[in-house]
C-alpha cells in the first residue's frame, strides 16, 4: 500500500513513491509537461508530469484542473533545493475528487472589499493560511507560559450582567426578559478566582461596541488576562515583559517559515531587548506636547495631545517611533482609567497601571494594573462611575473575605498577532472579523 504523507513531512519519502491528498494551488504547462502546486494545509509541494509518464486519463484529467480543484497525488518524491519543503513530486496516478467551479480568487489584485465579502476564500491564499499558523502559534504559546508557570485556566463568561470596561461599549442582548452584556473582558470573574488559585488566567473571546474604523480596532476579538495574588504593579509588569519576551522568542523559533511568507522583517523582532523601557504619563505627556509632536499631529491632520487625555494612536507611534523594544507607560490620571484600578499612594489622582505600546506604530498591546483591594475605596469608585451598586455585589465581596493585594492585565490577541506579523490592518489576524461595518461572513 502506498503510504499517504502530508507535504511538510515528504522530505522524509525522498526516493519513495507516496500518495498526498490536497488541492490545486497553481496551475502551468510548458509543452509537454504539466505543473501542479498542490496544498494541503501544512505546506505546498510542485507536481511535475511528462506527457508521456502518464496514461491519456491522466493526462486529459490534469489540462481540466482548476484552482481549488481536490485531489489525490501519487507521485515519487523527488530532492530539489529550489522548491519549498525542498522537495517535489514527479506524478504516477491522480485521482480527482471535485473540479471546482471557476474560483472567484485569482492570482491578481482586488478590492479589500471584494476580499472581506469572500473571507471563506481569502482564508486559503497562502499569506492568509501563514497568518493564521502565526495567530495558532502565538495562542498555544500563551497556553504553555502560563501552564509552566502554574496558572489555572479560568473560564469567564460570555454573557454578563454588568460592564467592565464602561457602559458606551456594550453589546446588549436579551436575557430571558433580563438585560445581559456580551463581555468586555473576563477580569472581574477571574479576580475571585486568583483568591482560590493564587495565579489564574482567562483566555477567550470578548467584545467592544466601539464605532471606530481605525486599523487596530475589532468588535470581537480574543483577550488573554492573568491574575495574581499576593501581586502589585511592578511583579504585573514584570509577568507582561517576560510573557512578551516568551511569545516572540516562540514566533521567531518556530513561525520563521510563515514570518518569511508575510516578508516580516525579522531582525526588528530580533533586537527586542529586556528590561523594556518604563515612563511615566507625564513623562509621556510632556513628550507629545513638544512642537515636534504638534507639529506632526497637524500634519497627519489629527487632534494635538491634550494632557489629561487618554493616548491616541497617532500618539502611541509618537512615543515608540524611536523605540526598538516595547515601552510601558506607568500612572495614567485616574480618570480616563476603569473602576477597579488602585490609586498611587503617593498621588491618588494617578492610577497604579500600565499600557504597553509595541513599536513601529502597532500601540497598546497590553493594559494593566494593581486593582483596588479595600472594600470601601472600591465601592466609592463604583458610585463615582456612576455605576449600580447591586450588580457588583459579588464583585466586593472579594474584598471582604481575605482580600490581598493583587494586579493583572490583559492582551488582545489580534494586536500582537498583527504586531508579530507585520500587518497593517487588524482585520487580517483573526478568520472571520468583525468591525463596525462588517457582520458577514
């Protein structure tokens, strides 16, 4: 029996006769000679056939091939350094499962438009297929710092009864008459969970109703929050430094073959150093409120930093465009900031968080902070927010019951990948996105 092997595994096979199933990637002929680059998922591999090394069904059932058409390859593996996977395939028999229909994707350019109302295609096309390899490379590698370091998976729910992240940004649903939220973030279920677990974290979809079209924005994206006991603003830093540091030296060791699809430049990555640098918010404010900084922001048409004021990207690229590694922005005006967040001791009208800004212009990838662990205190913050008491109940009873000092962040999948990758739209990291004016498919 001829053994069926995956592409990326033939180099194994070479001088062996093996059977491949996949589809028709790249279609070309010269003479009387036949090419068929076929993909199956793990990698791409050329067919080559001589008119005369297959039967006449053969033959006839090639020049009826289509892009995307399903196939089953027997062929003789073959060494040759100038193809991918360093390998080829010289064809035998051929057994074709579907001639597709005449595939809308074409090796030419179209439309992002055109692109995203074909998202169930375009998820094929091999920057695509590399893209999505990266995002599954990057979310196993999170799974696997956070299980070396004895952090339980903590499950939070989708469905919610209150905000976390502010009431302008919520998704509505009906509960059985009730109101419900399609959730912000999972970090107020997993603050309870760290009191049983010391160190947990949550992994899972999330969701903003936010009206922005900007290159960085989703309405559903994929977050990734750990919390920790015993923890305050500098041990919550020092877990995102080496969790970042953890998840670049995973892409560049074992995404290297997607990165140079995507033609990411590499060395960028490379020179990523810790300890990342630490400013302030004033630091930062004093920064974007040179006539450099103004001058640009009028430039680029965009409104002049005002401090007090969150950031904004125009902002975030300011800050970081000299800056190889990361740079994480400390005490922002308690303010513009959540609920939950601990005041500075020394000034409480700052608050004891971080924004971790990528370089090149890819901005916040990571938010956190010490949460606010007296029972009164944050009980005030909710009434100042101008929030209902009664849904949060649960929420301050965890202060009650042993509460400790305790810090956590939160990381949106998409940006990093985007990050990672070297994309400049955020709506190519994630299979199917959903922005402000997309829904389908």
């Amino acid at each position: 029996m001829t053994q069926t092997s995956s592409i990326k595994d033939l180099a194994r096979y070479i001088g062996q006769i093996v059977s491949i199933n996949g589809w028709v990637y790249h279609l070309r002929s010269s003479g009387k000679i036949r090419f068929i680059v076929v993909r199956d998922g793990s990698g791409y591999v050329q067919v080559v056939a001589g008119k005369n090394d297959v039967t006449e069904e053969v033959w006839d059932l090639m020049g009826r091939l289509t892009y995307e058409s399903s196939i089953t390859i027997e062929g003789l593996v073959r060494e040759d350094q100038r193809s991918p996977g360093g390998v080829e395939l010289t064809l035998k028999d051929m057994n074709v499962h579907q001639i597709a229909d005449e595939y809308p994707i074409q090796p030419k350019e179209h439309g992002i438009e055109f692109l995203s109302d074909n998202r169930h295609l375009w998820l094929r096309s091999k920057q695509q297929v590399a893209i999505l390899k990266v995002r599954n490379e990057i979310c196993q590698s999170i799974r696997d710092f956070f299980y070396e370091r004895d952090f339980v998976l903590i499950d939070s729910p989708i469905l919610t009864p209150t905000s976390c992240e502010g009431t302008s940004t919520l998704f509505s649903v009906d509960y059985f008459g009730e109101p419900a939220y399609l959730t912000q973030s999972g970090q107020l279920y997993v603050e309870p969970a760290c009191m049983a677990h010391g160190k947990v974290y949550c992994f899972g979809p999330t969701f903003r109703a936010e009206k922005s079209k900007t290159r960085r924005h989703l309405t559903e994206f994929w977050m990734v929050e750990p919390e920790v006991a015993y923890a305050d603003l500098d041990a919550i830093m020092e877990l995102a430094e080496s969790f970042l540091s953890y998840l670049i030296d995973r892409v560049l060791d074992r995404s290297a073959e997607q990165l140079k699809i995507l033609e990411r430049d590499v060395a960028k990555l490379e020179q990523i150093t810790r300890p990342f640098k630490r400013i302030t918010y004033d630091q930062a404010a004093k920064i974007l409120t040179t006539p450099e900084a103004i001058q640009r922001a009028q430039e680029q048409g965009a409104p002049p930093f005002i401090p007090g004021n969150d950031f904004g990207g125009l902002d975030e690229t300011l800050l970081t465009e000299q800056e190889t590694s990361p740079l994480m922005v400390t005490h922002f005006p308690a303010s513009i900031k959540a609920f939950y967040m601990e005041p500075d001791p020394v000034d409480s009208s700052k608050a004891k968080c971080v924004d971790v800004l990528a370089p090149e212009g890819y901005g916040e990838i990571i938010g956190g902070s010490e949460r606010i662990h007296d029972h009164d205190l944050l009980l005030k913050r909710i009434r100042d927010h101008g929030l209902p008491v009664e849904p949060f109940q649960w929420y301050l009873d965890i202060r009650k019951y042993g509460s400790v000092v305790h810090s956590g962040f939160g990381m949106g999948i998409e940006r990093a990948v985007a990050w990672l990758c070297g994309l400049p739209h955020i709506r190519e990291t994630i299979p199917y996105p959903r922005m402000l004016n997309r829904l389908n498919p």
